[in-house]
C-alpha cells in the first residue's frame, strides 16, 4: 500500500540535480497530498535510492520530526503559513530517557528538539517555513529548548526559515568533528545562546533578536583550528541590554556588514565562567568588518580581519572559503525554493572592477526560463530573458550601485524575485 502512494508522489519540481532525479512527495493536512503527516513523509523517504523533496502545504503541524537519512529537503508551500510547532523541554525529554539510553548526550538529546536531525545525515536542507519550539509560552520554562538539533550531521541548509525557542539552544547543530552549515535569509529568535553551531557554519542576509542577557550566539570551533562561525550582511536586535556573544570552548568568529540595534550591550564576546568552561587555548578569535551599531559604534566591533589567521580581505570570506574548499552550497544546493535564490555578486556586495560582471543565482524549482532586471534605479528595468541560471553583463559604470532582480516563469506563472544590489568600484 506504502509502495503504490510513493507512485502517484507529485513530482512537479524542476530537476535540481543534474546528475540525479529529485522525487517529491507531498503533504497536505487535507488529504490532497501523498500523506497527512510530514512524520509519515520522512518516513518513506528512506524506502527510496535518490534526493527526496517533501512538500508541505500550509498549515500548523503539531509533530515532533527525526532524520535519520540524507539528501532530503523539507520546503513549505509559505514561509508563514507552514508552521511546524511542538513544545518539549531538553530536561524533560532527558529524564524520561535517562534508564532507556547509554547515557550519552547524543543518545539522550535524540528527539529533544521539534526537528531532530541524526548521525550521519548529509545534504539535509529545511525552507521557506516556520519552526517553533513553543514550550516556554506554554509553562514559563526559559531552559533548554532546542528547535532544530543535528548531532553528527553536516552539510545542512536553512534557507528562508523562521527558527523560534521560548528557550535557549534554538538552532544547536552540534557535530564537533565536521558538521558544515550554511543558513540564508532566516529569522532567528530565543533565548540563551539561540544559534549555537559546533564545526563550520556561514549563516547570511538574516535576523537575530535575542531576548536574555547572557549571549545569542555561540560558537564551539575547539576540534579544529580552521572551524570557523562567520555571520555576514546580518541584524542583531533584542531586548535592552542584550549581549552578542560568548563561548565555553576555542571558537573562531567573524561578523562582517552587520547591523546591530541600540539594544545591544557594549559587551565583547566574551568566556564565561561556568562548570562545562574551557579555558581557550588558540585565545580570542574575534573579527569584524563593516559593522555598524544604531546610536553610535563600540571599539571591540572596529575592523580588525588582518587579524585573523591569513589575514583574509572581505572578499575573499564566502561560504566556499569558510569551509576550507569542501562544500559550496550557494552553487550545489538542490532549487528547491519557488523563486530565484544565492545570488552572486551577493546582496550589498562591492565588487572589485567594473566593466563587466557575470550574475549567478539558484534558480526557481519549476523554471522554464528567467527574466532579468538591472539598473542603478531602485526598481531595476527589464534587461534580458535568461534560459539559464547565469549571465554576463558588460558596459558597467565604476562607482555606481546597481539593483538587479531575477524572475522566474514557469509553464503557469512568473514569480517575482527579490531586489539585490552590489556597487563597483572605482
């Protein structure tokens, strides 16, 4: 019976692979789809030998999510209408399993989160929906309370997700060894230490507000030198008085064309003081670039990158450079988003020279074909239809900002795309 569903599985996404067929399934709390469940989704996508979209539909799924198996992709149909909310509390999840596990961490965190992500998975990516640990609102517990929890795991994409905890640890992707993540234009919002990744990540174009006066990011880079956290072309907001950061362990922090609000304490990312602290042996690794603070800036924020270890230039940290060569999601990620996606030049870019420059985006998941906008107008006039997901354009005016946006039509309709804009030089 499970086999003959998987074969009427609406398969209306474009192929985002070219050398592998991506299968979609559907979820539809109405009975429209393959399945009622994302569980029962995720489920049967492990019976089948390729990368695995599961589509869902709007709607409020109360479900608790595991990820056991790789080359999967969990996209909602709207970014605020497909609600995935569950309440559970890390300590509460623990207790109960404390006399049915081995007594690791691992073996008791594994389903402490609303999406559990497990050992070994790879190339998982979560879009264009809601995740809301919601336990907090529910009990007045500011605790743990992980939202999306990835154990050893790696290469895993958040891609225009609102992330929320009632508590701390919302995004606690936690593989030491060599977990890489790469998150663009999400919103995440908690309490204690909120996006905390241990390896590599490179998050950009996203929101933080942070609601507690101990940190909101983290980082643990203490199993190699070159892990690194780098958050670019980002906003910190959050209650007053917030602070941006802290770690127990050696990290490795970079924050470049970030904006943070007057809210935020003149407090440097700081060690502190608890049981679980480690004393840094690589010592403070702390780097900033372009970054700005409303009312006026902090010194510890002041440029400094010649700093860091092979005194990077700006341009040269993107996310290909912050995972030492070994993965490039904004060119290898599966189009799996109705719209135009990572564009290159990147959102507020400043490009090195004139004359020409060549455009490169993700494309939308059902396009035939693209129509371009460029121009130094904030609303960038027409300029070419592209077959493809790239474009050289020449006769480029130094010193000049451009905007430029990337529509995707498909065989029904035309999906405007964002409005992205990088300056030339002189």
């Amino acid at each position: 019976m499970l086999y003959l569903r998987l074969m009427i599985v609406l398969s209306f996404f474009c192929n985002a692979l070219p050398a592998q067929e991506r299968t979609t399934i559907v979820v539809d709390q109405d009975g429209r789809g393959a399945f009622r469940t994302i569980g029962a989704a995720i489920e049967s996508a492990t019976l089948l030998k390729k990368p695995v979209t599961i589509f869902i539909r709007n709607g409020i799924y109360a479900e608790k999510l595991f990820i056991a198996s790789s080359n999967l992709a969990l996209v909602g149909e709207h970014r605020d209408s497909t609600r995935i909310v569950f309440a559970e509390l890390r300590s509460n999840w623990t207790k109960a399993r404390d006399n049915r596990t081995d007594g690791s961490s691992e073996e008791l965190d594994w389903g402490a989160g609303v999406i559990n992500i497990g050992k070994g998975a790879a190339d998982v990516t979560i879009a264009n929906l809601t995740v809301h640990n919601n336990y907090g609102s529910l009990h007045r517990s500011r605790d743990h309370q992980f939202t999306i929890r990835g154990f050893d795991a790696t290469r895993i994409a958040l891609l225009y997700c609102t992330v929320i905890s009632d508590g701390g640890d919302a995004v606690a992707l936690w593989n030491r060894e060599d977990g890489m993540y790469y998150h663009s234009n999400c919103s995440f919002e908690g309490w204690v230490d909120y996006v905390c990744p241990r390896g590599w990540c490179y998050i950009t174009d996203s929101k933080f507000f942070g609601h507690n006066m101990s940190a909101s990011i983290w980082h643990d880079g203490s199993a190699d030198r070159d892990q690194k956290f780098v958050i670019r072309n980002s906003s910190f907001d959050g209650v007053p008085g917030f602070p941006l950061g802290r770690h127990h362990r050696d990290a490795q922090i970079y924050l470049l064309d970030c904006t943070f609000s007057g809210n935020m304490a003149d407090r440097p990312i700081y060690w502190p003081e608890s049981p679980n602290a480690v004393t840094w042996v690589w010592g403070e690794r702390h780097y900033f670039y372009n970054c700005r603070r409303d009312g006026g800036a902090y010194s510890w924020f002041a440029d400094n990158l010649e700093d860091a270890d092979g005194t990077p230039s700006e341009s040269q940290i993107t996310a290909l450079w912050t995972f030492g060569g070994r993965w490039d999601p904004e060119r290898s990620l599966p189009a799996v988003l109705p719209f135009a996606v990572m564009p290159s030049p990147r959102n507020d870019a400043s490009i090195g020279s004139a004359g020409r420059v060549g455009f490169q985006w993700t494309g939308g998941r059902s396009a035939v074909e693209y129509r371009l906008y460029v121009g130094n107008e904030p609303d960038p006039p027409f300029h070419a239809v592209v077959r493809s997901n790239s474009y050289e354009m020449k006769s480029l005016r130094p010193s000049t900002q451009y905007h430029w946006r990337v529509d995707t039509v498909t065989e029904t309709e035309v999906i405007p795309g964002e409005i992205w804009k990088f300056t030339t030089s002189q």
